[in-house]
C-alpha cells in the first residue's frame, strides 16, 4: 500500500479513537498531591512481589543477589537522573521521612559546629515541622518570609547567616503555587559559607532538570509518587564528595543504607521508583514542554473572567502548576461546583473556623482570596480535552456562585466592600 | 466532607436567587456575616401590605454549600407566612430539614439571623418597634 495512503488510514484510526473516547470524571488534576502510576512502571515491579520476591540485604542465595541486583539498578536510574553517584542515594519510605532524616539528622551530627537553621515559611510541613521540632531541642530557626510572589532573594539568606548556621532548607519547587526559588545561587551561597544545603525537591525531580552538581546541593528530598512511580518510596541524596555530608540515622536497625536508614528495603517500590526515574530522563524534555503548553491555555481560558488571579511568580514557575484565586466566590462553596474535576482548594475549611493556606497566607493574600484559591496540577495523562472540559467547568461553577454572591453584586455595583459595616457573627 | 441530598439539591438548583427593591416600604433586607467569616447572606422579604403575608423572598449568599442551601431554603418556608410567623423560625428547623452537620450549624444560625434582620428591617418601615431577635 502507498505509504501516504497508511498514514492517512492510522490518522484516521486515531481521529475515530479519540472521538469515540468518553471523557470520564472526575477529571485528575491533582498531580502535584501524587500522580496515577505509568503502567510501564508497574509491569517492572510485578515480578518483585512474588517471583524475585528476596531481601535485598540477603547475601547467602540467589534470592537475595537477584533483589539486590535489583535495587543496584535502580539506584543507578535513581542516581543518574539528579547528576549523583549511585552511593549518595538512600532509599526512604518517601519524601516526608526524608525531610525529617535530612534536618532532624544534620541537626544532631553537627551539634558541635552549631545549631542555627535557616528556612521559609512556605516549606511543606515535613520541613517546618521537622524544624520546630529541633527548636524544641535546642536548636534555633529562622524562617524567611517570600515576597508576594513566593520568592526568596539571596540577600534575605545572606542576612540570616550566622556563625551557628550549619543548614538552609530550601525547597526547590513549591507544592501548591509551583515557585522554583533560585536553587543553584542558593546552594553557591550555601558553600561559599561552609553551610550545608538542603532542598525538598519532590515537586521537582522528573518534572524539570536538578542536577545535585550544578546546583550545589549537598541534600535532596524526593519521592516516587509524584512522579508517576508508587507511593512509600521515596530517597534522600547525601553528597559523599566536596564535603562529605553526614547525618544522624532517625531509624535504628540493621544498618542498612550506609547506616543512615535502617529497615528491609522495599524492593517491589524501588524498582518501580528507578523505572520512573529511567522514563523521567528520557521523556521529560518534551513532556514538560506538553504540559506548559496545556497549563498555559487552560491559565489563560480561566484568567480570561474578570478578578481571577494567579498566586505565585509565573516567570519561576514548574510547568504543569497554577493556582487561580476568583474573587467573590467562598472557596468551599466552589469546590463543590467543581466536583467533576479533582482539585486542591487554598481553603482547609472541615471546621466552623476557616483556615486558609498557609503558604498563600504567606504571600500576603487576603483571607477571601486565599480561601477562594484552586490549585491545578497536570499530568503526563493529562489530555487536551480534560483541560478544555476543566476550563468550562470552573467557568460555570464560578460564574453561577458570583451571580448567588451579593459580594459580586456590590462589586459590580461600584461598592468598596472594605466600606461596607459587616455584622461579625 | 459528605453534604446532604438536600443540601446538594439547593446547592445546585437554589431557589429564589436575586434581589428585591430594598427601599420599597413593603421590602425588608437583612444582611449578615462577613467576608473574612466565609459567609454574607443577604435575604430580602416583601410583604402585601393588605394581608400581612410574605408574598416573595429572595437571597444571595456567598459562603459554602450549606450556607447557600440555608438561604435557599429560608425564602422557600418564607413565602406565604405572616411576618410573625417568620418570626418563629428557628435554626434548628434548618438544620434537622437539611440535615446539617454540628461543623455547619453556624450557617443555619446565620439564615436565623438574616430572616429576623430583614423582619426588623420591615418593621422599622412601617413604623413598628424592632423585635428582639
């Protein structure tokens, strides 16, 4: 057959698909809170269940040689995607414990040097919270306020260093407005000062290029599950070279990973984590130019209605996040006008008191628009006609709470409603 | 959290949405809450002034599902009371018809609230002492 003649056929095949494709909801657009896992990743780690099925730490038998030729692998893949050494990765049940491992461990193996740690106020709690838990320790915190934009600048840093500082933690990418802070000047200024850097990076591994070397990382939290591998696994990076970086153990046991993270490893989840490092690498160039696209129209469509902002630096920004506040609509109210779609609100309202994200709060946000926030996170499954389903949907629920909302009415009206005596209940 | 059949009915097809002509003498408006709160209702009843009976009520709310559905659910038992009936209203009638949750009963009292705002404003138009709420 003529070889245009095919190809108009398998276009027409896919056109047909694709028509005959129901759209099913709700629709997941809540990639950043975790991702579906690739269906490449699973079938790698099913034989590790059953079949291979042996301790990686047993060194008596094939069982064990197999499991842990396995895990070898998958560190490589690991390792390889952020630019370390195999040896510097150690595997964690997932990014909170590395976070913890990572502050809670540095803090106590470097007692004697200091005990001052710098850090932001729109960490993820597994970092502030590890933090004031050091500060119930003795230890002490600074945490720096970003401009409303999210950013940090160098000369913030730079003030808060002092002679005790032995850490700045400073995540990479934010996981509700997607802010990427300037990591590789961070970390410059970091080593310049004989201080160690660490950064919680799981928004940001497989979504865009970290390299441990270029940016002068000496500590990195990541996970699988953000990145379309399974949930519980996850890694600490611990640079072994220029300096080697060390830190206190949190879970006791059999020593294994270097001593640094006791327990049997969770081989079924580590090479499912390796394989989606593996597709990570290689797809990621052009699936974060898809998905910045998608991201772009679908910001775009929605900032197209009238008082709908996006939080957070839109220069410095992950490829696949906004967060849109709309004005004069209450953020529980829309969630419920949007449940086709699976999203995250700015509001964190299951109580009479109301309580609007943390880190919008940080950026200066009023409470209304904190509360009235949407997070969209895409994904590699993410399609075109998801996004334009998305894009109607929060259209409609918006504009039909702003026609019930006597806010929108004065508004619209002229009236300030900073003027308007309110009766507090 | 789980919302209720009702609720997610009134929710989705409020009734009475819109506005009535607040300077009207036969036209009372109660706006309650606050923005910083997550909740401001405002409920509107008009009163025929030959029978005493609430011959239409209206509101807008902005605040969660259970602060629309309270609203929604105050103008439909308004219509076609006298304004001292309206006034025996409790929240508590909103919150078992509605089967709000103990987190939500805040927006019951809130539409409690707005029904006797707006009851009082009448009153003050034509004249009459405020009641106590």
């Amino acid at each position: 057959m003529n070889i245009y003649l095919k190809a108009l056929l398998y276009l027409h095949d896919r056109i047909d698909l694709n028509k005959n494709r129901m759209l099913q909801t709700p629709i997941y657009l809540d990639n950043n809170a975790t991702t579906p896992m690739d269906p490449r990743v699973l079938e790698e780690m099913l034989p590790y269940f059953n079949r291979s099925f042996g301790n990686a730490a047993s060194r008596n038998h094939s069982f064990g040689w197999t499991a842990e030729e396995a895990v070898d692998i998958a560190r490589e893949r690991v390792a390889k995607l952020i630019n370390a050494s195999p040896k510097e990765i150690i595997f964690t049940s997932g990014a909170t414990e590395s976070d913890n491992l990572a502050i809670k461990g540095v803090f106590e193996m470097y007692a004697a040097k200091g005990n001052h740690v710098i850090t932001v106020t729109t960490e993820h709690k597994a970092v502030l919270d590890s933090c004031k838990h050091i500060e119930k320790n003795g230890g002490r915190v600074t945490y720096l306020s970003p401009d409303s934009q999210g950013m940090i600048t160098l000369d913030q840093i730079r003030e808060a260093i002092t002679p005790e500082t032995i850490l700045i933690t400073i995540m990479y990418g934010n996981n509700e407005i997607g802010v990427l802070q300037d990591i590789p000047a961070i970390g410059k200024l970091a080593r310049e000062n004989n201080i160690l850097f660490h950064t919680d990076a799981t928004q940001a591994v497989g979504k865009i290029p970290v390299d441990v070397e270029a940016d002068h990382i000496d500590l990195m939290s990541f996970s699988a599950h953000k990145m379309y591998g399974p949930k519980g696994v996850g890694a600490l990076y611990v640079r072994r070279r220029n300096p080697r970086v060390k830190v206190t153990a949190q879970m006791d046991g059999g020593g294994h990973e270097r001593g640094m993270r006791s327990g049997t490893l969770n081989v079924p989840g580590i090479v499912g984590f390796g394989k989606s490092c593996e597709i990570a690498m290689n797809e990621m160039a052009e699936e974060s130019k898809k998905l910045s696209a998608m991201r772009d129209r679908l910001e775009r469509e929605l900032l197209t209605m009238e008082e709908a902002y996006v939080n957070g630096n839109p220069e410095h920004r992950l490829p696949h996040v906004t967060n849109i506040s709309f004005k004069f609509v209450e953020g529980e109210g829309l969630m419920m006008g949007v449940k086709d779609i699976a999203v995250s609100s700015g509001s964190a309202c299951t109580s009479a008191s109301l309580e609007p994200s943390y880190v919008l709060k940080s950026l200066g946000l009023d409470d209304d628009l904190a509360h009235s926030s949407l997070r969209f996170g895409l994904g590699r499954f993410t399609t075109d006609e998801e996004i334009d389903f998305a894009i109607d949907h929060v259209k409609t629920a918006v504009n039909k709470l702003r026609e019930m909302s006597p806010l929108w009415e004065m508004f619209k009206d002229g009236i300030d409603l900073k003027s308007v005596e309110w009766q507090e209940h | 959290m789980a919302y209720s059949d009702k609720v997610i009915d009134h929710y989705s097809n409020p009734r009475n949405v819109g506005v009535l002509d607040k300077e009207a003498k036969n036209v009372g408006t109660g706006l309650v809450g606050a923005p910083e709160c997550g909740d401001v209702m405002r409920l509107q009843i008009q009163v025929n002034e030959e029978t005493g009976l609430i011959e239409d009520a209206k509101f807008k709310t902005f605040g969660c599902g259970s602060a629309i559905a309270s609203s929604s659910l105050a103008t439909e038992w308004l219509k076609g009371k006298t304004v001292d009936e309206a006034m025996q209203i409790d929240n508590m009638d909103i919150v078992e018809e509605l089967a709000l949750p103990p987190v939500k009963i805040h927006c019951s009292v809130l539409a409690e609230d707005a029904i006797k705002t707006a009851i009082n404003d009448y009153r003050r138009k034509q004249g009459l002492a405020e009641l106590h709420k």
